[in-house]
C-alpha cells in the first residue's frame, strides 16, 4: 500500500516523534519494530521500515554506476542513516546528528509525509517554504516527469 497523506507533528523535548497510525501500520509490524531513518534531500529526513530500507539500497545500488559523485553520496547516506527502535508508545527518537541535519529541535512543530514506499520528515518551515516554491508547478511537475501519462 502506497504510503500518503501529510501530519502535523511536534516533537516531545527528547526529539521523539509520534508515528501517526496509518503510516506506523505500514512501516512496522510485531516482527519488525525498528525503522531506518536516512537523510533526505532539501533537509528532510527520510522514514522507511526495514524491508523498504532493503529496497532502496537495492535501488541506489543499481543507479550508482560506479561514479565517484555517487560514492560520495552514499557514503554520507550510509553514515548518517540510523536503525532507530519503535517504542509502545509508537515513537521513534530522532538522532542528534539527523535532528541537526534537517534543521529539527525539541519541541518543533514538524511535518510527517507519505510518499509512497517512505515517509519525510521536514520542519515546518521548510516544508511550507517547498510548497510555495514548488506547489504551483504540480502539472508541469508531472508532464516532465512522465510525459503523457494517462492521468
């Protein structure tokens, strides 16, 4: 099931954010209580379970090409995602150095995205800022990206 939607979150003062429920049931299940959280671009942070970790390094395995631009981005990928515990509370601790990345504090206002196979994590701020930037361009967005699809 494709992950969407858009939730407004804040984090507690120990950066714990609460995984909404439609996203927490397709992230993680009694087998798997863990997720990965990864740097994404534009300063957010990216969400993904177990298995769709997996599979984005599958994907970014078979577009590296063996560039040098590309061994650079993943290593600063893989050294900064981290494997992060669920808790019963359904909360995930957001690591310092990933808080600093995307520009998060204790008790923020954040914004928590579905995008498919993962969730995004961003500040407010900037998630807004993105929407101003980049909302009004949705239809030529997609005419770009996948030409004449049939809508």
């Amino acid at each position: 099931m494709a992950l969407t939607g858009t939730f407004n979150k804040t984090l507690d003062g120990k950066r714990r954010l609460a995984i909404p429920k439609r996203i927490k049931e397709e992230l993680v299940n009694k087998q798997f209580t863990q997720v990965y959280i990864a740097p994404g671009t534009e300063t957010s942070l990216l969400l993904f379970s177990e298995k769709g970790f997996e599979q984005q390094a599958q994907r970014l395995k078979e577009y590296s090409n063996n560039v040098p631009e590309a061994a650079r981005y993943l290593r600063l990928y893989y050294s900064r995602a981290e494997k992060v515990e669920v808790d019963a509370q359904g909360r995930i601790c957001i690591p310092e150095r990933l808080a600093n990345l995307a520009s998060l504090e204790a008790k923020q206002e954040v914004i928590l995205i579905g995008v498919q196979d993962h969730a995004e994590i961003w500040s407010t701020e900037r998630w807004e800022t993105y929407l101003k930037d980049h909302g009004p361009h949705f239809d030529e967005m997609a005419s770009q990206a996948f030409g004449q699809m049939p809508w």
